[in-house]
C-alpha cells in the first residue's frame, strides 16, 4: 500500500531557483578545503596562503571542510522541503562573509566577493517567498499529522443488508 504522504512531490520552480543561487558557494568551499589541507599538511607552501603557518593553513582547510558540509546539507535540506532554516542560517554567513571580501581590499575577492554577494542576497529573498513557504512547511504539517494518529487506518462503511446476505453463504434455491 502507497501512502501518499510517502510520494515524493516535485520541488517549485521557486525552490529550485534559491537551491541554484545558495548552491554557488559549495564548490568555492569543497576547492578551497582541499587547497588548504593540501598546502597545509602534504605540500607546503613558502609563505603560506592566508596564515602565518603550515598548520594555520590545515585548520583553514578543515574549517573550509566542516563549512562545506554544512552547506551541502543545507542546500539538501531546502531542496528536499525538510527544513529552511539551515538554508537561511548558511547564506546569512555567506552574505556576510562575502561583504567581508569586498571591503576588505588585502583579501583580493572583488568579483568573487561579489558574485556571493548576489548569490546568496537572491537565494535568502526567494527562500521566503510564499511558494517557498507552502513547500518547506507541508512535509511538517503532514508529519505532525501522522504523528498524531499513529496506526490508524481508515474506518471501512458497515455492509448493507442486501450485501450481508449474500456473504452468509445462504441460498435462494
């Protein structure tokens, strides 16, 4: 037997338009956690890139990591229609570490800096667009829904009395 609470629906167009936009900063994370661990830990650079040490450069690397996970997650979350809030949380952080790279001239992520800019300001409006909303918040109310009437199953109707006699067994000859 289907339910179909269990029936996987198609994400919006809405949705898929601020997946697409908060996406764009997984890739730069995943580069840049290899990059990192690399220079870090198996080849070393001479200076290295953004800290004073080799061992600087791992922990920005394992940080990158743990960040791109997390974004990956998020992204996930939101296309799935779990939970937006992850989603939200991610982009702010890279809303503001992104402006971050545009005012700050000795970090030299100009245009970088500011396609995250656009990226993520698009993906948090449409994250909280109606279609966005009724999307994210119908997998919750259906799960509260089942969580409240476990097991339950629909009543079947009492059989009719013309019914009830044929089922008996008995004959008419």
């Amino acid at each position: 037997m289907v339910d179909d609470d269990d029936l996987d629906r198609e994400a919006p167009p809405i949705v898929v338009a601020a997946v697409a936009a908060g996406s764009v900063p997984v890739p730069f994370l995943g580069v840049y956690a290899v990059m990192f661990i690399v220079h870090g830990k198996f080849h070393p650079v001479v200076p290295p890139d953004i800290t004073s040490t080799n061992h600087g450069e791992f922990v920005a690397g394992i940080i990158a990591l743990v960040l791109f996970v997390v974004s990956f997650i998020a992204v996930i979350m939101m296309l799935n229609g779990s939970r937006r809030w992850p989603f939200v949380i991610v982009q702010l952080a890279v809303l503001a570490g992104a402006i971050d790279l545009i005012t700050d001239s000795t970090r030299g992520g100009g245009v970088t800096g500011f396609a995250l800019v656009v990226t993520s300001a698009l993906a948090l409006v449409l994250a909280f667009f109606p279609g966005t909303w009724s999307y994210v918040g119908y997998r919750r109310r259906a799960r509260r829904r089942l969580l409240r009437r476990p097991g339950r199953r629909p009543v079947e109707p009492a059989p009719s009395a013309t019914e009830s006699s044929a089922d008996s067994g008995v004959s008419s000859t």
